[in-house]
C-alpha cells in the first residue's frame, strides 16, 4: 500500500497535465466509450480462466491505441490486460480509468505498474462494491418496488428504472474520475475501505430487518381448543411472545441454508414453495 501511496503522487500531477494538453490524443470522449465499451461486456465474456480479462481489452483497446503509437507496444498492453481480473464492475470503473492514466504518462513501461495496481486494488474494492452494488442496492430498492407492486403501486418499479438509468451515467463519471485522479483517490482511502464497508453491512441489514414484517408474510389460522376456552395461537400466542416471529424465523432458516452452501437459491425456493402448500392442504397455514 505505501508503494501504491508513492506511486499515487508520482502520477497525480503528470496525469493532470496529460490531461491538459491531450498529449497522447485521449479525450474525455474516448474515456467515456472506453467505459460504456467495458460496461456492456464486463458480464457478457465472462470466464473461469481470466474472468473479467478479455472485457477489459474489449473496453480499453481503442483508447489504448491512441496511447500507444507502436503496434508492439499495443500488443504488450492488450496482453497485459488480458491477465486476470475480477472486482465489481462499478468499482472496476474507477481501476481502468487509473490504469489508463498510468499508461498514459509511462507507456508500455507502466505495464508491471498497472498490473500489480489492478491485482492489488482489485480485492477491497469488491468489499466496496458487492456491499453497496450486489447486496444493499438490489435488496433495499428491490423490496421496496416490489413491496410496492404486491400494493398495486407502479411507483417502486418506476423508481427503480429511473435509478438504473441515473447510476448508467455515474459509472461513466466513475471511470472519468478513476482517470482523473482515481490512483490517489483509491490509495487514500484504501485504509478506510474496510470500515466503510463493515458500516454499510450494518445499515443493510437493519434495512432488511425492518422489512421482513412487510414483507414475508405467515399466518396460522389455528386455535388451541380446551373445554369452551378458544386460544388463537397466532394472535394470543406467537404474537405476543414477539410480532412476527414466524417471518422472523423462517427469515434466519433460509440466511442459514443459503450460507452453509448446502442447497442452491433454486432449491430453497422451491422447498418454501412445498413447505408452504403442504401447511396450506392441511390447515397449519391460511391467508
């Protein structure tokens, strides 16, 4: 990381004036394809043996051939990048558009710096990213459209689009900014990536929580009968040893199944699907 620190500062102010005087002929035009160009394809050439590699060729061949003016040294770079790389695509953003930069002020002597940058940012920036992206983003926003749409209530779904459309432009400033001054950016924060990340976990979950009553719904419609007294044991029982228990419940089971890696998501689905058509049949669960 103190390599990194130094190598941020080195490239900060060179990066600036590259950006100046357009020295290499990038503009920020090339910068923004080059992000759109590896954000439609960060998932689509996806592989076990380099992963995100070939996408990041595909993102970054143009811009890298106004870079490097000799075809060998645009065929050392292609080559470089297509080694393995794998982070969260929002947060890759930010890396490429870094790497660019390097490249940009140091040439193909930058490849071994580029490289060990991308290998060794690449991991706390997934922290980041499937934190914020693949788990708070989808989970918080998709509860809501679609507690929104169980109501009837278009508004969710609209929001969600919106959002989708709002967050196409920001990867684009991401990478733009990744370009700008992202190596410093990202080896300043470095240090703090893990709290961060530890503290958006936290908020997360208390989010998920408070939408487990709203949204898994169990109701057991069973009375416990003795002599003429009637006990509900929905309302008199579960209820008051603490409001929506079962969700609760059946909430921490299926955290538990999809953590033990025992049983796919597909599995878990349709065993709540037999669970629940079983109770149904004979009366243990109703509407």
């Amino acid at each position: 990381m103190n390599s990194l620190h130094a190598t941020a500062d080195k490239h900060a102010e060179a990066v600036k004036k590259t950006n100046q005087t357009g020295s290499n002929g990038v503009t920020k035009k090339d910068i923004r394809k080059a992000a759109i160009r590896y954000m439609f394809m960060a998932c689509n050439t996806f592989n076990y043996e380099n992963q995100q590699g070939p996408a990041v060729v595909f993102g970054l061949s143009k811009v890298l051939r106004k870079v490097h003016k000799k075809d060998e040294d645009y065929k050392a770079s292609l080559n470089n990048h297509f080694n393995y790389f794998n982070t969260t695509t929002w947060m890759a953003n930010i890396l490429l558009g870094a790497s660019v930069a390097m490249e940009e002020k140091d040439g193909i002597k930058s490849k071994d710096a580029v490289q060990a940058f991308k290998t060794g940012m690449m991991g706390p920036l997934a922290g980041v990213g499937d934190t914020l992206v693949w788990v708070l983003y989808p989970t918080i926003m998709g509860s809501i459209a679609g507690y929104m749409g169980l109501q009837g209530n278009p508004t969710g779904a609209i929001i969600w689009l919106i959002l989708n459309v709002l967050f196409f432009f920001f990867r684009i400033k991401l990478f733009e900014l990744g370009h700008t001054s992202g190596l410093k950016l990202i080896t300043a924060l470095g240090d703090r990536l893990n709290v961060f990340t530890e503290a958006a976990s936290v908020m997360g979950l208390t989010v998920v929580g408070a939408l487990i009553p709203s949204v898994v719904k169990i109701n057991i419609p069973l009375q416990f009968h003795t002599g003429k007294v009637k006990l509900p044991i929905q309302t008199e029982i579960l209820d008051k040893i603490m409001p929506a228990l079962l969700p609760a419940v059946l909430t921490f089971v299926v955290y538990k199944l999809i953590a033990s890696k025992k049983c796919s998501i597909t599995q878990i689905i349709f065993m709540i699907i037999a669970l629940a058509l079983i109770c149904s049949f004979f009366g243990i669960l109703g509407v």
